[in-house]
C-alpha cells in the first residue's frame, strides 16, 4: 500500500463514536468506503447521513469486501479483540477505539497476529495526536517548565441516573467501567509527560453492577508523582495540570485540547498555546493513518504498539489490585 494512493475505511460499528470519526473523515485524504451495523436499517440510515458507498448489515460482510483498505473499529470494548482478530485475517489495516482490548494479553495477540500478517494496527488514543499536546511536549522537552515535579488529571462526569445496568458504562461483559472508558486519559496524559511509574496506587468504588464507578490513581516516579481522578459519579472540572520547577502547564479539557496556558513561578501567563480542531479532533489520528499507510509503515510514531500494551498493562495492575475482572478474565499480568 505504499505511495500516495487512495485508502477506503470501513467503519464497523454505527454509534456516537463512529459519528464522530465520520464527521472527521470528511476533512482528510480519506475515503468514507463502508459503513457496517448488525443493524441493517442503522447501516443503511449511517450511509446516508455521511455519504458512504456501501452499507453492510453485517460485520463479516465488510471485512471480505476488497475495497476495504482499513477498519475502524467502534464497538464496545469487549468486541475489540475478536473484531481486530478478524480483521486481520481478512487483510485490513485496524484503528480501533480505545480502550483497545479488555486487558494487555489480548493486545499482545493482537500485535502477534498483525506482524505476522504484515498488517497495519493503531489503537485511536485521538488525544496524542492533538497539535496542541504535540507543541506542549516541545516546550516541556524544551525544559520551559524545568524539571517535572507533578501532575494532575480528572476526567469526570455524573452518569445519566437512568441509564440502565447494561449500559456500556455499567456493564461488565461489554467491558464497563471508568477505568477503560474515561479513566484510560489521565493515564495516557501522566504516560505522555512522565513516562511509566515505578510505583502505582489507587483506590476505587463501585457500581452494584460490579464495574468501577471511579477512581483515585497516584503514580510514583523517581522524582515526580501523579494524582489521577476519573469517575462517573460527580460533576468536576475536566482539566489537566503539569508542574515543574520553573512554571506549570494548565490544560483545560484536556482530552479534547485546543488550548494550554504556560504560567511560571509567579503564575504569570508566559505563553499560551492554542489551535482549535479543524474539525472535531479525530481529523489528526486519521492522517497519521493514512500518512502510515501509505509510507508502508506497521505501526505509528505517535502511538506505538509497546505505549498501547503499557497502558493496559497499567490498567491490568489496577484491576488486579481492586479484584476487578471482566467474564472470561481469568488472569493478570
């Protein structure tokens, strides 16, 4: 697939998320190819709403269609492995939606199947890939902030009361919880500035369903800390904070970041760094896709295969240590 050639995306799912990613795709080099629902009328109904060539009632007819350059993937998580496994065995380069598997044994097979194959796969932590977040690692690269002392994250949201017990958000079998869903930004932001911790600990609640409602996660390094919040049971500021010797880096919403203020010692504004999405964000993963494909590359710079197995390897550890297993988990690494 190298060169500059055209790359076709099937989306495989027809949910919020694929919405998203549709609208996103309008803006690059991509082709919005193929739409696939269980759900025929909803493939159908997704089609027109974003001008796809073809809508396909089921998963595995899109995966045998030729034209498919590349999967989405953007179903619950627990659908993940088996989905990325079959489409691997079909050919197609893979973007899948974090998180990207249940856990990192899952991904380990994953990333096993498409090397052997000589397949293209990417998990869509779309945040990374955010012109503001690349320009903020430069300044604190730069040593604009000194040395790094702390860093702090919340990612939290109060869960529509109504929602039902088999709700994604609840559901264990569909691999529910805060950790997996929102819990997985705070983790990859502390990753992206400190690299991994040498000592991790946290605590949790529950939901009666079982799946973590939210969490309080502190990461030691050797000469910085890490508090992380994340939860679906209160309304809290979305934002995000670096501290460092010499200043500190404040980042509201910081899992959609448009914008980044540099203040030092005396919280005084030094800079501020600021892009709005073109679109709605995705538009940034989606090109280093494309631009990966067609360079022929397995695997991207940006959000490598290990940087995926190290988030969820992070995650397996809490999970163990709250006795916290999905069905059909019957271990932890």
């Amino acid at each position: 697939m190298q060169g500059k050639c055209m790359i076709r995306f099937g989306v495989l799912g027809a949910g919020r998320i694929a919405r998203t990613f549709s609208e996103a795709m309008h803006g690059t080099e991509g082709v919005l190819y193929a739409v696939a629902s269980r759900d025929g009328l909803k493939a159908a109904a997704f089609k027109e709403d974003f001008q796809f060539e073809v809508a396909y009632g089921s998963y595995e007819a899109m995966l045998k269609d030729p034209l498919v350059d590349c999967v989405y993937i953007a179903t619950p998580h627990a659908f993940h492995y088996e989905q990325m496994l079959a489409s691997i065995e079909h050919g197609k380069a893979i973007l899948c939606e974090k998180a990207f598997t249940l856990n990192r044994h899952q991904a380990e097979i994953v990333f096993a199947r498409a090397k052997a194959k000589g397949v293209f796969v990417m998990e869509a932590m779309w945040s990374r890939f955010l012109p503001v977040l690349r320009e903020a690692i430069t300044h604190v690269e730069a040593g604009t902030l000194g040395d790094l002392t702390h860093f702090e994250a919340n990612f939290s949201f109060k869960a529509d009361h109504k929602l039902s017990d088999q709700s994604r958000l609840f559901n264990l079998a569909l691999g529910g919880g805060a950790l997996l869903d929102i819990g997985i930004y705070p983790i990859n932001f502390a990753h992206v500035f400190l690299g991994l911790p040498k000592h991790v600990d946290a605590t949790v609640t529950r939901h009666h369903t079982g799946a973590d409602l939210s969490e309080v996660i502190t990461f030691q390094y050797d000469k910085a800390t890490a508090r992380l919040t994340a939860g679906f049971d209160s309304e809290a500021p979305i934002e995000a904070t670096l501290y460092g010797t010499k200043g500190k880096l404040h980042m509201p919403l910081f899992w959609a970041l448009e914008k980044a203020i540099l203040y030092d010692m005396d919280d005084t504004v030094v800079d501020v760094i600021e892009q709005p999405h073109r679109i709605n964000g995705f538009e940034y993963q989606i090109e280093d896709v494309i631009a990966c494909l067609q360079a022929g590359k397995l695997e991207s710079l940006v959000m490598p295969h290990q940087t995926t197995l190290d988030m969820l390897g992070l995650m397996d550890g809490l999970r163990a240590a709250w006795d916290l297993k999905y069905p059909g988990e019957s271990f932890f690494e």
